[in-house]
C-alpha cells in the first residue's frame, strides 16, 4: 500500500499570520468562545484530518506587549472537551505544561478528555520557556532541568495510565462486583521530583494511553520527544534541513530502541491557497499589509533575545548580536540564519516572523501546494504536516476544501476515517497496561 | 414575587445510592463515558434546573477497597466542559481541589469552562482530606492549614478573573488594536503560599467571575464559605438542624459584611419517587436490598474514623469510641448522632449511609416529597435543594418529570430559564473587574 501523509491542523482563533485578525472575515470579536473553534474543527474533521492542535501559552507578557497571542486565550482542556462533543472521529490534541501541573492532574484531565471523545485525546508535552511567574518562580530553569521533570512527568502519567488493567471493570450486578479491585494497582512512584500513589480513579482511557506530541526541536528537546513522543511536530522552513532532522529524529527514535515507524515528524507549513495563483499573492500582499511593525518588532526581540531597538527596519542586525548556542533551538537558530546568512532586513524579519514563524510559508494553488508537500513527503522529509492556515475561517476552508481533496486525489491522504481513535488513524497499536 | 427555590442536582453516573449501578435499569458499563453525562445533564436542563454538579475525589481509595465512587470516575473540566457544548442553559459546577491545583490553572480552567458555556461555570471549591498521597504528601494537613491555603488560592484565582476589565477588548481593525493593554492588569500577588503574576491569559469570563461553590460544614468551613460562597451545599437530615445551621450561616454571611441574599443555601436531598407511594417504597426497599453490607462496613469506618471490624451488623457502635471533636464535620456528627442517641445498629447505619450519605432521605410520591421541601423551604431552612437522585438514570427522570412540575404548579419553581448564565438563574449581579 502506498505511504500516506498524516495532517493534523493548529487550532488558531485568527490565523497564523500574527495580523490575520484585522481581515474583514475575521471573527475577530469572538476569540475565546465555543462556536468558533466549533467550526474550525468541524471543518477539518469534513476533511478527515487526523487531528486538530490546540497550542497553549500559559502567560500573557506578549499580549501586555500587544503582540496578541491569539492561541493563549484557548485553555487546552475545556477546549478540547468541548469539541469532543461536537465532533466524532477528529483527534484532539492539547498542550499541557509540565512545568506548570502535577502528574495526577495531567494523567486525570487528559485520560477524562480520552473518554469524552471516545479515545481521541493527544497530548502536546511542553517544558515552557516563559510563565515561570505566575508559579512562584522568577525564571525558568535550564532546559536540562525542565526536560529533565517532564522526562519523570511524563513516566508517571503513563503509569496512571496503565493502573486500571484493561479487564478490570466486571459489571457482575448478581454478585455486586462492578470491577475486579485486583486489577487496580497503585503505583508507588517514589522519583526524584515526583512521590505519587496511585491508581488513578478511573477506568484505563480508551486508547489505553492517549497519543503523545512533542514539539522541542533543541538537542534536549529531540532527546526527550524521540524517547516519548507518537507525533513530532517540527519549524522546517527548507528541504534539506527537513529531511537533516527527520533522519536525526529518526534515528534517535531507533537509539530508544523504537519502530521509527510508530513516530510521525510533522512539519508546519503556512499555505496561502487561491483559486489562482494570482489570488493566492493578492492574499498574502493584503495579510503583509496588515503587520504592525512596532508590535514586530518586539516579537522578533523576544524569539531571539537580543536588543534591537536603535535598528531602522531597513538595516540589517548585526551577526555579533546573535547566540551561536546550539541550546537556543531549531526556531531560534531558523532566524539567525535567515538574519545573518540570508541578510534579511529587520523589516524581512519581522514579515517572515509574522507569516510562518520559521514554518515553510507557501503561496499558491492547491495543486502547487500539493506538489510542494509531495516533494517533502517522498524526498523523506517528513511523514505529513501540520497545517497552519494564515488566516480564519475562511484560510482553513481553503485548505480543506481545496488543498486535502487534491492529496486524496493523488492517493497521498485518506478518502475517509477507517478507524474511530486518533491511534487508529496514525495506524498505532493500543498500548496493553 | 413570591421567594422561589434554587434547584441544582448531583450529576451521578449510577445514583446516590451507593449500589444503585446494580438496578437492571442503570448503565454501568458506561460510567466513565460522555453519552451517559450528556442524557443526564439534558434531563436536569430539560426541567430547568439551576445547575448541574459534578463532585470529585482524587484518587481511588475506595475503589481499590470495592467501595466504588462513582463520581471520582470523571474529571470534572473534561466533564462539564463537554456537556457545556451539549447544553444551552443549565449551570455546570465542578469541584476541585485547592490543596491540589495552582491557582493560575484553576483560574484559567473555570474561566475556560465559562467561556466554553457563555457563562454557566461553577467552582465547588473543596480542601480535600484524601488523596495527598498522589501530590506528594502523606496525609491531610489540619483543616486550618489547608483553608488557609484554599483563602489565598480563591483570592489569586478571582484577582486574575478580574485581571482583565470589561472593555478591554476594542477590536479596531482599522488601528490595529485588538485590545487595550492599559485594561490589563498584573495582579503581582505576593502572598504566603502563592507568588502569581498575572495578568491571566485570555478574557474575563463572561460571568465576570464564575460562580463559587462551598460544602464544608466544620467551623472551618462555615467560616470559608460564608466568606466567598455564591452557594453553599450541606448535609441535613433534620429540620430543626436545617434551621440552626441556614441562620448560623447566614449571620456569618453578615459577618463579613455580605448580603445575606446573595448566598444561597442548599441542602440535599435524596428523593425515593414513585407514582404511587407504595410504588415508591418498593423501589426504596429494591435499592436496600442490593447494599453490599461488607463494603458498607468499610465505608462507614472510613467515614467515622472508626475501627469496626468487630462489632456485629446487629450491634450498636459504643460511644465511647467516637471523637466529640467539632472539627470533624457536620456529617461525623451526624452520623454519630444517628448511632449514639438514635441507637441506630451497624447494619441501620450502613443503610443510611449507603443511601443518603447523611442527607434527608424521602420515599413518598411527588406531592408528598413537594411537601417535604416546600415545609423546609417556607420554615426558612433552606433556599432550595440540591437534588441527589438516587438511582440513574430513571430516578432522575422521575424526579425531572414529577417532581420539579409539581413545585413548579406550586409556584415554587420557575416555569423557565429568565437569563443565559448561572449567575442569572441564581439572581446574581455580574460583578465588575
């Protein structure tokens, strides 16, 4: 059978494009309720993506700034919960800090999102840079500190996970025997961070354990995400970075003694989709008219920690400025590149940053789209996409409308669900307890 | 106009009745799925009820001894979240833990649920006594300590509700303003448990702050939720008690130089319906006949801090083995009272406790039991019911479709829905920032 993609779409209130929200179209007045994150998701589930993305933000110095974090108004668990009832096949993948919760918690909230969507649930597993402060801390710690928590985070939700046996619950009426109490074991975690009991109070989830998503593309990040992760969501602006970090990925994933089969690397893509080419750059020429350089400005400082206040938009920022620390990550080294190799202005910059935030940003049909994400596909860079649509609804209506059907038509997606759990549609094995 | 009741009900996967999930009529081989959630919550909206309440207990404790609870099978957000998208008007309280959460997440996950719902969250705010030993700890603190705690989290949590103020959000495409950060504050507290920043990160609720919930009926939490409760639920099998404990609330209430109107007062109530009520008494004496008496042994042991294992269910319990101690709760007291002075034997309090938990227990038709409550009601003590059905989900049926009509042809319950969130149901201001 002929290799298909995965597609799974970020769940965004306005669009990627940082300014989409100024669009005409934008449901720019109803940013944090239910009915418009009903219909994004409704509208990727009509096109049978394996799953929508709800990325989180547990901080709001950017919107203080100005710098709108659309995603943050989404809190991960309510959201999903609620379109759990509104959808019946599309997976649900949140993001949880575990920085920020107790195992406990997380194992509870994402094992009760499982069973509210029929065994649906994945979880963004995220260390936090910033959000320190409203935990009582200053700071955040290294990242070796901060992976090395979620490391033991993630090992004691699994176990919660697996603390019902999946034939424990009986259901004998005559004898009174709901469940086999034998088939509950606690877990006496007793870690270096974490000291937890266990078992959890409910049944074993639907998909025994509910899909893991890693994002962290620095050297501590691909450690932790090929050791952990069913989905690895990747900044790959080029080819050959792409296909660089996907036989990294890959062959990390076989250094934990893992099927590289069982993880699937998903790079973003930005596609800007018009019926013509022309249409689709008159779209992206309006979506860069949009961008408030001032508010850009600052964006770019705080991705690359640098100052850059007395740089005129037209100048270049200096190469000496820049970290060549490979800790700083995937995306912050994206933007270095593009800055000091590249020689893109502090304007280029700012655009660049707005539209795609190193992402591959592509503007064009939905056959030149398609070709594009083809050329990635069997080139070995990637097994699928995450799809960023630049703007909303309208941007994502495009994309599934357009752009999915041609993959089908191609024989690169799916015409239709051929199972009901998100395991089921990344073709994983239930997990046994 | 005349003073109407206030009617929330118990969202229950089985019953009230500890083995109600043995009836051929529940479905117990759903209780950890949203189908069996939705068809209850609609039942109880179908009826108009004020709210839906969802308890919780953190870990599994009883289940691991064969006493299963029921309730601890769903994550309350994940849970009311859901149903929020399944409903149009009914409230959806949930319960958790300020021994247990941050109040950045709490904050961000009511105000997400009120969002989710257009304004409908509650937080039934509880300190926990079980579970430490999932976060780490080894047993409870004293009460004290651990309302301390919850006093400074529900401060954090309702700062950072207000963190946002009403108008801050402008959406001026044409300027480019979403918003106007001056209307976002950081809340900076800086207590002696929590150090949170803020602002939040999304909008202000639409109920400004979601409404707040309390149960504690020790002195340390009657002196808790007279402070910050819009409703206070309690366990009370007698009138006489009823109406000491609503005054003695209500002057706390004052206490804190709060309109005592403004609080609303519920105890539960665990109603035997039956169209006849003969009818009625045979489905109470089918639910006592399926009451696992070894289990109950346990159950009420653990609830008396008692060691029973010795005493016969034809025996009394000496009272020399109970604590006079006030801080253990209006419910140790009740039950000590029932085994003490009204000489109930070990098998008549499991029973009692397998069926009512120390609420009032009712078995008579609908008019009888609208007596029942009418009686409390205009004898001034309560402000309305929180109903515990006590098998599902036919008892609640019977309780929505006889019950609530009849105190609503009494004039004693709304007709329908006034307004669109909790706080209107329950004749609550929407406070400012």
């Amino acid at each position: 059978m002929k290799r298909r993609m995965a597609l799974t779409t970020f769940l965004l209130p306005a669009g990627y494009h940082r300014d989409s929200w100024r669009r005409p179209g934008s449901r720019a007045d109803e940013l944090a309720g239910l009915s418009l994150m009903a219909d994004l998701a409704r509208t990727a589930e009509r096109a049978k993506l394996d799953a929508v993305f709800l990325g989180d933000c547990v901080h709001a110095n950017s919107t203080m700034r100005g710098d709108i974090m659309m995603n943050g108004f989404y809190e991960p668990i309510s959201t999903l919960s609620a379109l759990a009832a509104l959808t019946s096949k599309i997976g649900l993948i949140g993001t949880m800090s575990t920085s920020f919760t107790e195992p406990y918690n997380a194992a509870r909230q994402f094992a009760g999102l499982d069973h509210m969507s029929g065994g649906r649930a994945g979880w963004n597993v995220v260390t936090s840079r910033d959000g320190f402060q409203n935990f009582g801390g200053s700071g955040a710690p290294d990242p070796e500190v901060r992976y090395d928590r979620a490391a033991e985070h993630v090992e004691v939700v699994q176990k919660l996970w697996d603390s019902w046996h999946d034939d424990a619950i009986l259901v004998d009426r005559e004898a009174g025997r709901w469940l086999d109490t034998d088939e509950l074991v606690p877990i006496n975690h007793s870690g270096e961070r974490f000291q937890v009991a266990g078992p959890i109070n409910m049944p074993r989830p639907p998909q025994g354990r509910p899909v893991l998503v890693q994002a962290g593309s620095s050297s501590s990040g691909i450690e932790f995400g090929s050791k952990i992760a069913d989905i690895i969501y990747t900044a790959q602006p080029r080819l050959e970075g792409a296909i660089d970090f996907y036989g990294r990925l890959k062959d990390a994933v076989r250094g934990h003694g893992r099927d590289p089969e069982t993880v699937t690397v998903l790079p973003g893509i930005v596609p800007v989709i018009g019926r013509t080419e022309a249409e689709a750059h008159e779209i992206a020429a309006d979506l860069s008219s949009m961008i408030d350089l001032d508010a850009g400005r600052r964006q770019v400082a705080g991705d690359l920690f640098l100052e850059i206040d007395d740089i005129d938009f037209d100048e270049h920022i200096p190469a000496e400025r820049f970290s060549e620390d490979p800790k700083m990550g995937t995306r912050y080294h994206i933007f270095r590149s593009k800055a000091v190799d590249q020689g893109l202005t502090l304007r280029e910059l700012i655009i660049d940053r707005a539209r795609s935030t190193g992402h591959m940003f592509f503007v064009g049909t939905a056959g030149q789209a398609a070709d594009r994400m083809i050329e990635w596909f069997d080139a070995g860079a990637c097994d699928g996409f995450n799809l960023n649509a630049p703007y909303n609804p309208d941007g994502l209506e495009l994309i599934c409308d357009l752009l999915v059907p041609e993959l089908q038509e191609r024989g690169y997606f799916r015409e239709d669900y051929e199972g009901d759990t998100l395991r089921d549609h990344l073709g994983l094995d239930r997990p046994s307890a």
